[in-house]
C-alpha cells in the first residue's frame, strides 16, 4: 500500500510540473530560445525561533561568556531617523549571573549613577567590595564598546546615565548542622547594568529625566497624600 501510494504521489507531481510547464509556454514571447525549469517545492517554516519585535534589533542578544539572551544589548542596534534634534550617543552593557547580591549592588549602582566616567571610576577605586571591582570593569568595557563601534570620539567624554541591578539565578543548597539537623543555603547571582551617554553629566540627575527636584516638605505632603487615598475594603 505504501508503495502503490508512493508511486502515485510521484505521478501527481510530475503531472503538475508538466502542466506549470506548458502554461509557462504559451506565456513565453516566440523570439526567445531559453526557457528556464521549473521545480516545486514545499514552504520551509521554522518555529523554533519566535521573535517579539518588527526588526532585528528588537530580538535579544547573546552576552558574552554565558551566552545567554537579554533585551538591554539590543538598545545598541537600534536605528533612529534622522530628526534633526541633537541626539547623543550612547552605548548599553552588562554582565549576568555575577556571584552578588542586587541588595548589595544597590548601593554602588546609586553611588556612580549621574557621575562622568572618569569621576565613576575614581571613586569606585576607593570603595572595598567586590561590587565596586565588578560596576568598573563593565564600565571600562563599556568605554571601549562605545569608541570602537559607536563612534564616541573621547572615551573620557561619557557619563552614567543609568546603573541598577536585578535579581539572577539562586541556586539552594543544603547546610548540615548538629543533630541530624539540616538549613537552606542561598546561592544568589544578579546581573549588572550601564549605560553610558556622551556628554558631560547635568547638575542634577533627577531634572535630566524631567522629575522634580528634590524637596523633603513636598515629598512627604505626597506620602501624606497618598496614605490618605487608602480604603478598607468590604467595610
């Protein structure tokens, strides 16, 4: 039966290429000598990728060492039209799954945030943890991602524009104790980003992101405020 069904599917096929033929014939002008074959064949789909955005810069891109996908290195291959408003340069970088807190993080990330490069890394040689060593060399590698492939003329010419942290893979584990006793062991990891923009870095650094200044009263009026919004429900 196989065969017989085999047999008849070839059949089919070269019945359909005769009769594409044929058509192609009568459509081909008389003067012409060459008549070019035609072969058929089935669309090949791939859904394994699936992709999120319009274009390639909106897919995710593979950091390097762990080769793993995140969105924050796509922002690098994004194309902007040209407007003809200023528009600085600026470069994002990472690095995943550093054996490190984020609560940790927090604070070295908030320290260098709104400083310019060369001031960043000055002060994080005077800081003694292990963060402080990680945020300088993402920094440093982001300076020569921003010269060699973003045309950033100065490399001293940058500023932090924004540096956080968030939360990566834990890994528990398991920690013996006295008495057949035993206690979780958290082995956390986080990952670490920048992103360096050129030009000098403005006197505050929550204006530039069009926030309003900072001011203790007005801020804790809103808190106020917004306590007061409260509501107990099925009251």
């Amino acid at each position: 039966k196989l065969i017989l069904l085999d047999s008849l599917l070839q059949e089919s096929m070269s019945l359909l290429k005769n009769f594409v033929r044929a058509n192609l014939l009568s459509l081909v002008p008389r003067h012409t000598s060459a008549i070019r074959s035609v072969s058929l064949q089935a669309p090949l789909f791939n859904h394994n990728k699936v992709t999120s955005g319009l274009s390639p810069w909106d897919d995710k891109q593979a950091v390097a060492g762990t080769n793993k996908l995140f969105d924050w290195p796509a922002y690098n291959e994004r194309v902007y039209h040209p407007s003809g408003e200023y528009r600085p340069a600026y470069v994002c970088h990472m690095r995943d799954n550093v054996k490190y807190t984020y609560k940790k993080m927090w604070h070295i990330s908030n320290f260098i945030r709104g400083l310019s490069v060369d001031e960043a890394l000055k002060q994080l040689d005077f800081v003694n943890k292990k963060g402080a060593f990680v945020a300088a060399e993402v920094i440093r590698e982001a300076q020569d991602l921003a010269v060699k492939e973003h045309n950033v003329e100065f490399r001293s010419n940058l500023w932090v524009a924004e540096s956080f942290a968030t939360k990566g893979m834990v890994i528990k584990g398991v920690r013996r104790h006295a008495r057949m006793r035993m206690s979780l062991v958290r082995y956390e990891y986080m990952h670490y980003y920048v992103r360096l923009e050129e030009g000098s870095p403005p006197k505050n650094y929550w204006e530039a992101w069009g926030n309003p200044p900072f001011n203790p009263t007005r801020m804790l009026e809103d808190w106020v405020k917004d306590h007061r919004k409260k509501t107990i429900p099925f009251s």
